[in-house]
C-alpha cells in the first residue's frame, strides 16, 4: 500500500512539498473556543484536549483554565 506521504515525495521536490503544505495550513484554521477568532493551524499553539477547546493565545488558554478548576470545584 502507498502512503500519501510517498505520493506526494514522487510527485514533486521536497521544497516544493514545504511550501505548498505551509501555504495549506496557513489558509485553514480553527476558532479560538473563547474569543472565535480564526487561529491559522499553523500558529495553533494551545488547546485543552480534556475539554476539547482551542485558544489563540497563553493568556486566554490560562484564564480559561481558571474558569475551569472554578467549574470542578462547584461540582
């Protein structure tokens, strides 16, 4: 079985393969859980995998946390 990865060495330079996969990720993205502003998935830095949310930055990733262990401790 030929993996995507093979198909795309065969068909073109790794340069080539960089900068087209750069250009992809920097034109999809993910809303940021709190503020819903588009994050790039390249610059996609944080996220909470238990809560399953993303963040556009530390500040916001860290304010949320607290809102969190607040949530845990009401229950």
């Amino acid at each position: 079985m030929i993996s995507l990865i093979d198909v795309i060495k065969q068909t073109g330079n790794q340069e080539m393969i960089q900068q087209q996969m750069t250009k992809l990720l920097g034109e999809w993205g993910i809303h940021c859980a709190i503020t819903g502003e588009m994050i790039p998935l390249i610059d996609l830095r944080y996220w909470n995998m238990e809560m399953n949310e993303v963040y556009h930055d530390a500040n916001i990733m860290f304010k949320r946390h607290l809102e969190i262990v607040e949530l845990k401790k009401d229950m």
